[in-house]
C-alpha cells in the first residue's frame, strides 16, 4: 500500500488548517454560505436534508486496517455508529455537524486519509479495479497509475472550478469491474505490439441524465506522458465545456457536441504544445510509487484445498470469492446487503471487526468496491472458513455477490437534497422478496436511484430502477439490459412507471420471463439481449 | 475603476485602463487589455510584444475558465502584468497565483490577514504549472 511522505502528511495537514480556517470565516459569517459552498464540497461536506454528511475519499477503494479502524472510530464519535459504502469506493457520514468536521479531518489525517474533493466540480477521487494487485487477469497492478493520478490532480490550480464533477477511473483488465467507460476519463493501461506499458484514455462517459459510453480517443499514451495527456484533455474542458446549464455541462456533452474527432484534435493539439511545458513528473516518480504496491509475502506452498463441507460456507465461498493470482490464496467478498439491509451501510463495530481481520487474514488491507461492498484481496485457503465464521458471528455473511440482493442504491430521499424519491425502502422490500430466490436466479445486477442524477447507477443495471416524481407522488421506472462490464451498454425503460410495491411486483415479472426463457448457464442479460424487451414488456404491463 | 488590492511586482503599474478585446484590435497603441469571460487568451498571442497589462475577468466563485486564460498567457511567454478581476475571493488567490496572475483587483476588498494566509497556504505543491515553484516529485528527486 503507497505510504505518505513528509511531503504528502503536509499536504494533507495544510488541508485540514485551511478547512479550519474556512469553517471559522464561515461560523463567524465572514465567509458567505455561498462562497463557503463550493469550498465545502471541495472537502466533501454537504449539507443535506437533515444534517451535514461528509464523504471521505477511499483513493482506489484500498484500505489498510488501522485506516478502516479509524472509519470505525469516526463512525462511533462523530456519526450515529454507522457509516455508508459509497459507488465512487468511498465512505460517507450522515449526521455530522460543521464545527465538528474539522476534527474529523485531522483524525483521518493520523492515517494518512482526507476528504480532499469527494465532492465539487473537481477532479474527484480516482477510482481503480477493486480487485487490482489480486486479479488472475490483470496486467499489471493499476494503482501505482492512480495514486499519480491523485497527488497530480489534489488541488490543481487550474482544475478547482471545472464546469462540473470529473471522474477518472483506472484499469489493467479486460475485464472491467470499475465501470471505466462510464467515467469523464477511464484509463486502460495497456501493452502495445513493442510489449511496451501505455495508456489507453477513454474520455466523456457518464452516467447522469443523458448517459454515455466514453469513446476512445487515444489507444496508447506512453507512461512518461500520462499527466500531461490527462492535462490537455482537462484544460480543453476547462475552457469549452458548457457552463450555461448544469445539466449540459459535463464533459461528455463536450465531446458529443463537439464531435469526438475534433474533442481529440484539440486535445492532442494542446497535448503538443503541453510536452514542452515540462510539466510530467520524471518516470522515477512512478519507479517510487510501484514498489509501495508490490505482492505481499505470499507463501508459495499455500495450498488450494478447500474443505466445503459446511454447506452455508460452501454456498458463500461459491457467490463471494474469486480467484487470485497467487496459488494458495482466494479474494473474499464481504457483502454490505443483508437481506432487508440498507445497501453499504455497515455499524462501526462491524467496520472495526472488518479491520481486525484483515490484519489477521488479508495482509492488513482491505478494499472498497463501487457495488457498495468490502473485499479482503489476499486469503489465504487455509484461513477462509475462519474468515467466514467470524464474519458470519457479525451478520457480515450474506452470499449474494453480484446476485439479485446485492443492489447498488443510492442514499435517496431518505438523506439527499436532490433525491425524487426514496431508494432504500425500495431495495429493501426487493431484498426481502428474493431473499428465497438468490440462487435460481444467479447472477443479476439491481441498481438502484433516487434521481436522474443516477448516483445508484440504474443505467447500468441488468435492472435498473429509477425514482421520479410524478406529481408529486413517488414514482418508479424499470430498466432492463444495463452493464458496466467490458460489454458496457444502457438499460432500456420498460414503459410507464409503478408505485413502490408496484416495482417490486414488476421485478418479479421480469425474473419470472428469465426464468421461463432461460437457456442453459445463460445470465438475465444474456437471456435479454436474446429475446429481447418484448416478452418482458408484454409480461409486465399485458 | 476597482482598486488593485494585490501586487506581486515592482514595475510601474500602466496607467491607461484596459481595452476590450475588440477595441485591442483597433488600437495599435494600447497596452492594457481586458480578457472578458469566455473570451479565448489565444487571441492575443500574436500581440504580447507589446502588451503590458491583461486583466481577466472572473464573474462567480464558479467559474474557472480564467485559470486556463492565465497559464495560456505564461506559457506562451507574457510576463507583463496579469490581473485577477471581479468576483474574487480569498480562497481562490493561491490557486490564481499559482497560475500567473501577479495583482488582484477584487469588486470587494478582501480582509488582508486572511488573503495573506491564503497567498501562503501551501508550503509545497504537486504540480508543475510554470510558476516557478518546484513541485514535490522534483524536490524527491532533486
């Protein structure tokens, strides 16, 4: 795991005496709420419908313990004893008061943590592969390009007051499980024919009201040129990107008005002019960065066997676990949904336990996933029934990754300002309705959003649901065939909108056609995108 | 005319207002122009021989587009005088500065303790963005 310098801690502690000093302005009224705003949300602080809620940034979704350890401790002195997993790998409190925020800053500081631009039209936390340095298929770990990322994109000058958010994730697998192309930029590291490590850039995706599937706009940008590749494309946002209305100002409006050859024309034009700008850090920067994300001390007579005779245990090391790279090791999922749960939430004792047995188990690191759970990267076999009965003794065992019960959904009207309706109610009466039929059902993605800001992700849902407000009452419309993987598409509304138990029992429609329809290991998207909407519609609304 | 609040050079300050962009054009003579919001810094590349002042117009908090507008200028080799105009605040002077600019002439004065504080915020930076500070890479491999 990258550890700070004495450059970085400063960094991080001039943030948390800035921020001091702006909440005082602010309390004392010599800084206008207005002025104030953005500079909070610069440090991650809303103000929503009842209280303050602070986002803390999670950079690439890792953790060590003594990190999660702390989100425990914020969670129990600051907060109600909970916290909430976010889609962007980071964690969010919703009950905080404001002259309380800077203290929290400088306890995160302690472990080398920060809420700096979680939130703002800025460039937010980068988000990266949930599952990098532990994956069989990756090429390389992508962190190392991340945490790059992070230190040149923390309080860039010229980047603070962008026409809207921007989000960059990065990647090192063809199988995408941070949803890359629906990011301002995802960044493949690839390997060209020479065998040489360069960067593929993708640039305005977005999920949001019009949603987008990022275009390619350069296949391989060598290393030594990342940052001044990402600046030009930053700094022709900056300047052309729409700032008449929110709604359009997103960078993927850029490139779809402009054109995505002409976006790229003036990206590469000022790319060219930015290589003589001596602005990249030298490739012994990264050299630096690397070795902070080497391999842990695995043992290499660690070995695969498994004993599955407990069936519950069986059944979650079948949803929950994936392979790993290194023989003898498996990657452990801790789902954050049990069933009638609130998605992503998780007590400060259960974050605390989570902490502790990472130390034990993980090689004292612990991952974020954007679907709102908790992985520990590097088990060993021999200590996974362990694992999992401690996990099971915190209510921390649910077996349904990537299932019907593990939704993604958004905060909602139940604490967003934004919000048309609520989100969690409605994944919960999902959770407890299918709770039976996990296994029947196998692998299907529910997304869930309280708005069409879709902070729940609902266009990428195999099922996507969205809340509206119809007149004043709560209203929610289904979505079929979403994916955020390497075969990124859109969901398709299904037609007109349900109430809440209506959605329900709509979801229920649609399961059922999969299921009479199925075709052998088919998924409910594979089966969708053969037979198509049809059947669902005429099931749902016939 | 808004009173320059904020100096970080020791020539002579022009004394003739700015000119539009437009008027620019016209007036060979002129040595002080005004960079209205939205309008594109690039326009005056083939004259910064004999540009002496540019002042860039900031209308909200929000808008950063004159952060682009001031490293364009340095970039491309302007070292006259480069002027923060209109809505800006105290927490935004590091940042400008940090780009280029090198006098603020505020629409309200700001408290001159905490501009202070803000001009000198940072003991280090991250980033290369040509205003002559070093940033930390290169201090870490110095």
């Amino acid at each position: 795991m990258y550890k700070y310098d004495s450059y970085d801690q400063a960094m991080v502690d001039t943030r948390v005496e800035e921020f001091r000093d702006q909440t005082r302005r602010r309390i004392e009224g010599t800084l206008a709420e207005e002025n104030f705003r953005p500079l909070r949300l610069q440090n991650g602080l809303y103000l929503q419908l009842h209280a303050y809620m602070l986002r803390v940034a999670v950079p690439y979704g890792t953790l060590s313990s003594a990190q999660m350890r702390m989100l425990g401790d914020i969670a129990d002195k600051y907060d109600r004893g909970y916290g909430h997993f976010t889609t962007r790998q980071n964690i969010q409190y919703n009950w905080i008061k404001l002259d309380e925020a800077p203290d929290i800053l400088a306890d995160l500081a302690k472990v080398e943590m920060h809420a700096i631009q979680t939130s703002g039209n800025c460039i937010r936390n980068i988000s990266s592969d949930q599952y990098a340095g532990a994956a069989k298929d990756e090429l390389i770990d992508p962190r190392p390009y991340a945490e790059l990322l992070r230190q040149w994109s923390s309080f860039h000058p010229e980047f603070l007051h962008l026409p809207r958010k921007f989000k960059i994730a990065v990647i090192a697998s063809k199988t995408d499980r941070a949803a890359m192309r629906l990011h301002d930029i995802g960044i493949e590291i690839v390997k060209n024919d020479a065998g040489e490590i360069g960067c593929a850039f993708y640039v305005g995706g977005g999920m949001g009201r019009t949603p987008m599937i990022a275009p390619l706009i350069n296949p391989f940008v060598p290393l030594d040129q990342l940052i001044t590749y990402s600046e030009a494309c930053l700094r022709v946002y900056n300047r052309y990107g729409r700032r008449d209305n929110k709604y359009k100002a997103r960078i993927k409006i850029l490139v779809h008005e402009m054109g995505k050859d002409e976006y790229t024309r003036q990206v590469e034009e000022e790319f060219a002019h930015l290589l003589t700008q001596g602005i990249e850090p030298p490739i012994a920067e990264l050299e630096r960065i690397i070795p902070y994300f080497a391999d842990p001390a695995f043992d290499a007579a660690a070995s695969d066997d498994l004993d599955l005779s407990d069936p519950d245990f069986a059944v979650w090391v079948k949803n929950n676990t994936v392979a790993h790279k290194a023989k003898g090791y498996v990657i452990a999922v801790v789902s954050l949904k049990p069933v009638g749960g609130i998605p992503g939430d998780a007590s400060a004792d259960q974050i605390r336990l989570m902490a502790d047995l990472a130390k034990d188990y993980s090689f004292d690191e612990l991952r974020v996933t954007h679907a709102q759970n908790i992985v520990f990267p590097h088990v060993r076999k021999s200590d996974l029934y362990t694992l999992w009965q401690k996990l099971d003794a915190a209510d921390l065992s649910t077996a349904n990754l990537d299932g019907i019960g593990d939704i993604i959904a958004c905060p909602g009207l139940d604490y967003c300002s934004l919000a048309n309706a609520r989100s969690i109610p409605v994944a919960q009466k999902i959770s407890e309705r299918f709770a039976g039929k996990q296994e029947e059902l196998g692998e299907l993605k529910l997304k869930i959003s309280g708005c069409i800001n879709a902070c729940g992700h609902h266009h990428a849902g195999h099922i996507g649901i969205l809340g509206v407000d119809r007149k004043g009452v709560e209203n929610y419309q289904l979505l079929l065939g979403g994916s955020e993987g390497a075969d990124t598409s859109l969901g398709t509304i299904t037609g007109p909108g349900f109430s809440e138990d209506g959605i329900v029992d709509a979801v229920e429609k649609a399961t059922n056609v999969y299921l009479a329809n199925k075709e052998g290991e088919e998924r409910f998207l594979d089966t969708y995108r053969r037979i198509g909407m049809a059947p669902f519609k005429e099931a749902i609304y016939g | 005319m808004v009173e320059t609040q904020f100096r970080f050079r020791d020539d002579e300050p022009v004394g003739d207002p700015a000119v539009t962009v437009d008027a620019f054009g016209e007036q060979t003579n002129a040595a002080a122009v005004r960079l209205e919001t939205g309008e594109d810094a690039r326009v005056l590349l083939p004259f910064l021989d004999r540009i002496r002042l540019v002042e860039v117009e900031f209308p909200g908090f929000m808008d950063g587009r004159g952060y682009s507008a001031a490293r364009i200028l340095r970039e491309a080799g302007y070292d006259g005088e480069l002027r923060a105009i209109g809505s800006v605040f105290v927490d935004q002077l590091g940042h400008l500065r940090r780009c280029g600019f090198d006098s603020f002439a505020p629409n309200t004065p700001l408290d001159p303790v905490d501009a202070e504080n803000a001009f000198n915020r940072w003991p280090d930076v991250y980033q290369a963005t040509g205003d002559g500070r070093q940033p930390i890479w290169a201090k870490r491999h110095g």
